[in-house]
C-alpha cells in the first residue's frame, strides 16, 4: 500500500509558490514520489494542500525532511506548513 505525505500550507502568493512547486517536480520524483495532487482554498485562497503519493512512508518522511524541500518553501514565500504521513487504509467511489 502507497503513502500520502499530506501538506497544508499558507502562501500569500499562488503564482510564486507555483513556479518552485513545478520546479520541484524532478526532485520529488528522484525521493519516490508517484503523483501528487493540489487544491486551493476555496474561502482562503492562500491555504494550499498538497498530497503526494509515495511508494513508502519512508520515501514521504524522507522528501518531508529534505534540504531541496526546506529551500523551495524559502524561495517560494511559504509561511507556514503543518506536514502528516499517512497510510489509505480504505477508498471509494461515489
């Protein structure tokens, strides 16, 4: 079963926080990443959620603790970030 590194972030500005996300694309691949997802705040636009799929948990606490990830939130102007790993233990349809 896959791992979810689950991020909610405050980022004053969408369009700066885009560019370094998109630049860390690779990065994210080469620490396991499989696919990712990200949503907008829909009463607050500047809370973001981000979650990535990883192949382990160890692989999302891994990038979680990485120095390329601390330095892409500086240069992307994130504020605050709030991080959990978590496991799917059930998913549906409807």
């Amino acid at each position: 079963m896959t791992a979810k590194l689950i991020v909610q972030l405050h980022v004053p500005d969408y369009d700066r926080f885009k560019a370094v996300f998109d630049e860390l694309r690779p990065v994210r691949k080469e620490n396991g990443a499989i696919a990712h997802r990200l949503h907008r705040g829909v009463d607050d636009p500047t809370r973001v959620v981000v979650v990535t799929e990883y192949a382990t948990a160890d692989d999302a606490r891994a990038f979680a603790r990485s120095a390329a990830l601390k330095e892409g939130q500086r240069r992307a102007g994130v504020e605050a970030a709030d991080f959990i790993v978590c496991e799917e233990v059930e998913a549906d349809t409807y």
